[in-house]
C-alpha cells in the first residue's frame, strides 16, 4: 500500500543567527516537521501549508521552493506493509507557535545548521542537509 503525505521545513531569519527551523515532537518522541495527509481536492502545497497551521499556529509567508524536498519510508499498520512518501516545501513562516496538543507534545526553534542533532531519524536529517545546501547556493 502507498501513502502520501506532505509538509513545510518551517524557517525564520534572524539577524547575526541567520535561517531558523521549527521542529516539532510527536507524542510518540520523535522530532521532524509538520506534515499531514492531503483532504480532498487540495494541491500538495495547500495540504501542507494547513497541516503546518493545525499543528503549529504558523502560517505560510513565502514558499522558498517550487519544488518539494521527499524523504521515502516504510513502516507496517495493522500487519500491513505500507510505503510512505512524504513531500516538504521550505517557506518562510510567520506568526505565534501554538501548538495541537492531540498530536505534537513540544517544538523549538534552532538554527539551521544544527537541526541534525534534533532530528530523530536519517530521513529527517537528510532533508535538513538538503534544505541548508538549497539555501546556500541560493544566497
């Protein structure tokens, strides 16, 4: 069975600090970003900018990349084999973190290149590579 799923890399700027992440941590301990399953008729980007509200408060203020950044997985559901792609938009983001208690137990804010250390799994960290590498060249 395939799944797809899609989020937003969370980023702020903050002068002499430089580009900001929000990691969240789900209540079963892991961290990584916002993400959610699509409702019906939504574009990728439209999944993932209100994914990125319900849990988190944030909204959207610019999407860095028209592209999105995948990380592939498989994990089993009720003895069920299933292989997950998750697809994540960088955008700039603005507003209060208030976070969705039924789903995410904390968050923080830290910078960029130190995201790695926080992330709980290689997907997760590889995605932050990407991101760093993306913005880099981007400059």
């Amino acid at each position: 069975m395939r799944e797809f799923s899609y989020g937003i890399i969370p980023l702020k700027v903050l002068p002499n600090v430089g580009w900001e992440v929000l990691l969240i941590q789900h209540h079963s301990g892991y961290w990584s970003f916002p993400k959610g399953h699509p409702d019906e008729g939504e574009t990728p980007q439209q999944t993932a900018a209100r994914e990125l509200e319900e849990e988190t408060g944030l909204q959207v203020e610019a999407f860095l990349s028209d592209e999105p950044f995948s990380e592939n997985y498989t994990f089993f559901f009720q003895k069920t084999r299933i292989f997950k792609t998750v697809a994540y938009f960088l955008a700039k983001v603005k507003g209060k973190v208030v976070l969705q208690k039924e789903e995410v137990s904390d968050s923080r804010w830290v910078p960029l290149d130190q995201a790695t250390q926080y992330i709980t799994f290689k997907e997760g960290k590889d995605l932050c590579l990407k991101a760093q590498k993306f913005l880099s060249d981007s400059v």
